[in-house]
C-alpha cells in the first residue's frame, strides 16, 4: 500500500525542511522550482474557495524567508490571471533582505509591475511599523472598520482576501515587529487563506504563540499536513485545510515520516484493512476469538466500558 492509499502524511517542521532538502540536493528539482509550483497550486487552491482570480482582491503579506517567496509567487500568478492585488512584503532587493528565492521573485514581480501598465498590483515594501501604518493609509484610507478593511484599493464590493505568507513553518517565540501589525491586517479582510501555517501559530504544537494570530479560513499546506492543523489553536486557526503536491518524491516522503512528530493520518479503507474478515455464517463465539479487558475499577468503570465496547465493534466473540 501507498502512502496515499495509507492516508494523509504529517509532518514536523524538521521532517518538512528535510523533504525539502533531499528533494533539492538528492533529487535535484531546485529551490525556485519547488517555489513556483507551491504558488501554482495554491493560487488554484484560492480560485477554488474564491473563484476566479479576476474577481478578487487580494492582499498579499510576504515575509522575508521562503513562505514570503511563497507570497510574492502567488501574488504574481493571481495577478496574472486578472486578480487586482495589493502586495506588502518584508523582503528587500539588498544583500540580506531575505532568502535568494525570495529576493528572485520579488524581482519578478517588480519587473512584472513595470512591463506590464495594465497590471493591477502595487507593491510595498516594509521594514517598520510606521511603513505598514503608511502603507494601511493608502490601501485603506478608513482604516480598518468592524474587521473589514472596506475603502481604498481593497474593495468590499469584490471577494477581498488577505493571503498569509509571513512565517510559514519553524515559528518559534513572540512575534516581532512588524509582524503583529501585518497580522490585524490580515485579519481585518473578509478571508484570509494562510500559506502553510498561519503566522503566530507554532507548527509542530498547535500552540497560539500570542492572542493575535492570523485566523485563516483557508490553509494551504505545502506537500503534507503539519501537526498544527489537528492540534490546539492551530486547528481553530487554519480553517479548512488543502494540501499541495509540490513535486517531492514519495520516496523521500516515506523517508522523512521517520522524524519526531510525523505521522500518517489514515483513511478509511486503510483502517479496514487492518479489521478482522468478517465472521463466517456459522460462526460462534468461541470461534472468532477471545477478548481479555482489564481495566477500571467498581468507582471508575468507565474505561472497561469503553474497552470492552470496542472489543465487541471489531468482532471479538467472547
């Protein structure tokens, strides 16, 4: 049985960072490629929950690592099929203003942004948070209004999302600044579809790292399920969660499924595999099989009740 068949992979940040790197330098489909087909697939995913990208406003909020590279790509594959986007991003064109992939599709878009005179995307690159407070004056001159940004370049007459792609996986600690600003703009969208985690959520515990989370109504996780999307304030957070082939071989998936926190959730058809055949017409209880529970005590018989329920549902005759 395939991993597939098996059901649904989870990974730990340590087991997504080793796929990534096997699939880069032992398979050899780069960085950059992985890149654009995670934002391929998650703009589907979007046009798939929104509909068609030119009925969209989009606000893309892009950090300076590969999430934010992530960011930048969708935003440039939203815009280029008709969507009308505000972009902000942490990453720079200098030396250090964010990872190689991330600083080569904010490039891009920039040269996308320049040729193109009849692209509806404007761009704005941000390092404080009086540069985002900037920034929220000018795509939304009345501000942020009952928890919907509604004037400005973002309009509420259109489907308007907010697209999270500040952190991704490996957030560890408080948020600093201008992250928690970024974040009540993301919230303060009709929707907000986070890429991988949404930012302010531990992946590998689910935990809330501070009250201002991103609250995602979508999740686009990149080639499996993290543990956050099952546990804690990460499932409240993420909101229905799609996940996108981007292209690592199984092979390696199997491989990394080995590291702490990694698991496979299974489907149906796998767990039933693993019952017993069902009982022949003749059978009695003496001939399918003996179950022995010891659990539970005269004050707490909850356990045995449950144990012993169970025991029956799978077909033990005694």
């Amino acid at each position: 049985m395939t991993l597939r068949e098996r059901g649904v992979p989870v990974f730990s940040t340590e087991a997504m960072r080793a796929a990534d790197r096997a699939t880069i330098e032992e398979f050899g489909i780069g960085g950059f490629t992985l890149m654009e087909t995670a934002a391929r697939a998650s703009a589907d995913a979007i046009e798939e929950r929104h509909g068609p990208a030119a009925r969209l406003d989009a606000l893309v909020l892009a950090g300076r690592g590969n999430n934010g590279g992530d960011g930048l790509a969708i935003a440039r594959h939203l815009a280029h099929r008709g969507a009308r986007g505000v972009v902000v991003t942490l990453a720079s064109a200098d030396e250090g203003g964010g990872t190689p992939d991330a600083r080569h599709n904010l490039a891009l878009l920039r040269a996308m942004i320049k040729r193109d005179p009849d692209l509806q995307l404007e761009l704005h690159e941000v390092a404080t948070e009086s540069d985002v407070d900037a920034v929220i004056g000018r795509i939304a001159p009345g501000r942020i209004d009952a928890g919907r940004i509604d004037a400005g370049r973002i309009d509420a007459g259109r489907a308007t999302i907010a697209v999270d792609a500040l952190l991704g996986i490996g957030q560890r600690g408080p948020l600093r600044a201008p992250i928690p600003r970024l974040v009540d703009l993301a919230n303060g969208c009709a929707d907000a579809v986070a890429i991988d985690v949404p930012t302010g959520i531990d992946s590998d515990t689910g935990e809330a790292l501070e009250p201002g989370h991103v609250r995602a109504d979508l999740t686009v996780s990149m080639a499996a399920l993290k543990p956050c999307h099952l546990f804690g304030a990460g499932r409240g957070a993420s909101g229905d969660v799609v996940v996108a082939d981007i292209g690592i071989p199984r092979y390696l998936e199997e491989r990394v499924l080995g590291a702490d926190g990694s698991a496979v959730v299974p489907t149906d058809a796998a767990v039933a595999e693993q019952l017993p055949p069902p009982r022949a017409t003749g059978a009695h209880k003496d001939s399918v099989g003996l179950a022995l529970v010891v659990a539970g005590s005269e004050a707490y018989p909850g356990a045995a009740v449950l144990a012993t329920t169970a025991a029956g549902g799978i077909g033990a005759g005694y």
